[in-house]
C-alpha cells in the first residue's frame, strides 16, 4: 500500500504521539447538499473539481440524509450506533475520541496544524454540548458560522496562512448549495450557480496552496443530495461523490463512512482499539 508518510516516518515505528514531521498539507471539502445528479451535470462548467481528479467517483450514503448524521459518519466512520448521531433532531455530542480531528491529534501531537470550518452552526456545530464539540476542542482554528460561499473561500485561505508553520489538516464545509436546494429546489438554476461558486473558491485556494509550493492533498465531497424535484432530502438523497487527487485512492466507488478510513490511512493513523466496522475500510491502495 502506497502512504504519502516520508520512509523514516515508517521506520519510527507504531504507537504514542509521533514527533516525525508529515510532508503534505490534506484538506476536506464538504460541500453540503450538492448531489451526484447537480455535480454530474454541472461539470463540463465546473473549472477546478475537473482539474484535481478526470472524474468524481460515487459515493453512498447509510442512514438519514442530513448534515449531521452524514458529517458525523464522514468524520468518524462510524454510524448512530456508535457517534449517537441519528439524524438533526437527535444530534448529542460524539463520545470523545472519535472524530478525525481527535484522533489525528493523538496520533500526531502538535506536529500538525488542525482547522475546522463550519458553515452552519446549528447543524455542524462545535459548541459545547453539541454534536462537533470534541473536533473544535482538538483543532487549533475553528469558525463555525453561516458565511456565504465566499466568506468559507476567505476563511479557507486565511486558515491555510494560519496553519503555514505546520503541515494542515482541515475541514472546510460550504453550505451554500444546500440553501440554495431548499430556497430554489434541486438542479435549480440558484443551486448550480452556488456550485459553481464554490468551484471557484476552491481555484483561489489551490492557486494559494500552489504560489507557497506546498504538497497537499485535496478530497473533496458532499454529505447528501435531494431527494429528486423537492427542496428537500429525505428518500434518495443518499447518492453523492468524491473528487480526489490522491494518486494512491484506489476505489471505484465507496461509502461516507469510509472518508475518515482512507483519512486515518493517509496519516497513519489506524488504531487497533477503533476498528472500522466490517466491510468498511480505506479507499486508499485496496
Ligand atoms: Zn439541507
């Protein structure tokens, strides 16, 4: 299996807080509500997602679709029965320890910069007693507010001057095709132009990402769709993607839940103690 880890980073050995410093910066962008359907007829207009990977892959969802119980499995790999997540009406605190963030942050101490950007602070929400909680406790930049589109573009590239003393991981989470399904419907003209939007906010970060000759990785996706001709998403909302340059993603489709696998994989993070549940794993070299 291919890790981007440098060799004497594996020659270190398993276990306790690594000291080694990680030769790449990983962003997650979650794309909240922008569906398989919107992203597969909106990408002969689309000028970054196209450049980072030929194609996007698909990519299901388990369980209710909403911002809550899909951000949950997608951080943890877990589903309810472990995060307790069920849906936005039954949205606890995960147990700690569980979310990507945590756990990179155990693994790799302060050798790496964490960032949590959220767009909706009800739904992805880091306060204390809410379901994100841990993930803002364990991450050194948090923004957790509705912005539109290009306030996450300008926080993104702020998060990534933040974080240019150590290598990043970050989540960034735009919100503003969701909004747009719910005020103007699915594939609705409003939805395709936040999706374009967005696709060009991204550019600006990468342009960012490539003047400071950083190696990143970038994976991006989205939580749920809509459930076709509606502005909402309840049945067959469960069918987006993932749009990834990871030269070692080896997948030809695969779950929500394995995002976080094929994270912890990337960082060598794997602990024996959370397993992912069976038939699940990383996207990465399998
Ligand atoms: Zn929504």
């Amino acid at each position: 299996m291919h890790r981007l880890v440098p060799l004497g980073l594996l020659a270190a050995g398993c276990g306790g807080i690594r000291e080694d410093p990680i030769g790449f910066d990983a962003l997650l962008v979650s794309i909240d509500g922008a569906s398989w359907a919107l992203l597969d007829e909106e990408w002969a207009h689309l000028e970054t997602l196209p450049g980072i990977a030929p194609a996007p892959i698909p990519i299901h969802l388990l369980g209710y679709a909403d911002t809550p119980a899909a951000h949950a499995r997608m951080l943890t790999g877990y589903g309810p029965e472990v995060t307790g997540v069920l849906d936005r009406w039954h949205d606890p605190p995960i147990p700690a320890g569980l979310t990507l963030h945590e756990r990179l942050r155990a693994r790799w101490g302060e050798s790496l910069h964490l960032s949590f950007v959220s767009n909706k602070p009800k739904n992805l929400a880091i306060d204390p007693g809410l379901s994100f909680q841990h993930a803002g406790d364990a991450s050194d930049w948090t923004y957790a507010g509705y912005d539109p589109t290009a306030g996450v573009g300008a926080r993104m590239r702020d998060a990534l001057d933040d974080g240019w003393d150590r290598p990043l991981f970050a989540l960034f989470h735009f919100a503003e095709v969701d909004e747009a399904g719910h005020r103007s419907g699915e594939r609705s003209w409003d939805q395709r132009q936040a999706l374009r939007a967005i696709d060009a906010e991204l550019g600006l970060v990468l342009e960012r990402l490539r003047e400071r000759e950083r190696e990143a990785r970038i994976y991006v996706t989205a939580d749920h769709g809509f459930t076709p001709g509606t502005n909402y998403h309840e049945e067959k909302a469960h069918h987006v993607w993932l749009v990834c340059d990871d030269p070692a993603l080896d997948a030809s489709e695969g779950e929500i839940d394995e995002i976080a696998w094929t994270f912890l994989d990337l960082y060598d993070a794997e602990d024996e103690a959370l397993p992912p549940p069976e038939g699940l794993g990383s996207l990465r070299g399998r």
